[in-house]
C-alpha cells in the first residue's frame, strides 16, 4: 500500500495535482510488486507525455495506443493492469478530464495535450 501512494505522489507533481489529490486512494486496490511497476511506469508516462492545455485536445485511441507504446519499449511486454478500459477510467475518473465526441476524429480527450518523446 505504501507505493500506491508513492504514486499518487509522483503524479501529484503534475500539472494535473489537484484533481489527483481530490480522486485521494479511492477505489486503490492492494497491488503486488507487479502491478506497482505497471502503475510507476504510467505515472512516468503522465509526467512525461500530458500536459494540460485548454485549447488542445488529443484523440483517445491515439493517447490509449501511446500508453501501450510506451509500455512495450519498457517492458517488451503489453500492459496488463491498465489495460483501455482502465486508462479511460483513470483519464476520465480519477483526473476528471472530459470526454467529447467529434464526429470526424471520434472520442477525444479535451483539455490536454499529447507531448511526443522527442519533446518530452
């Protein structure tokens, strides 16, 4: 339990903190050391790649596809914990980003910014 919450730190020190502190350990299962990692390696992914930015929005297959890139480069494997339903729900839930539906690009996530790792 005491690296969950390490967690919460590490994402906290993003743009995104108070919505992160206000979402607090809610709904934080116990985890093994397994799924510690999964959850360090998105809050590295977070910190890296997403900014807030009111007049940009990104596409959320695109942002979900990015995630799992960025999983296999580190791990040479695909995520197992946060998978695409629960990235939407830590997208949607726990840093309350709202979803809108263009009809040309589908699903996007508003507010935010993909930054590409040459940037990052």
């Amino acid at each position: 339990m005491k690296s969950t919450i390490q967690v919460i730190e590490i994402i906290t020190a993003t743009e995104m903190s108070a919505r992160i502190q206000a979402a607090g350990m809610n709904g934080m299962p116990n985890l093994n050391a397994k799924e510690q990692g999964e959850i360090f390696l998105f809050s590295e992914f977070l910190l890296q790649h997403i900014r807030r930015n009111q007049i940009k929005s990104v596409q959320r297959m695109l942002l979900w596809s990015e995630w799992v890139r960025f999983h296999l480069k580190k791990t040479n494997t695909f995520p197992s914990q946060i998978g695409e339903k629960e990235f939407d729900d830590i997208m949607t839930g726990k840093l309350n980003i709202n979803v809108v539906s263009k009809n040309f690009f589908g699903p996007i996530y508003d507010g935010i910014q993909y930054i590409p790792r040459e940037y990052a």
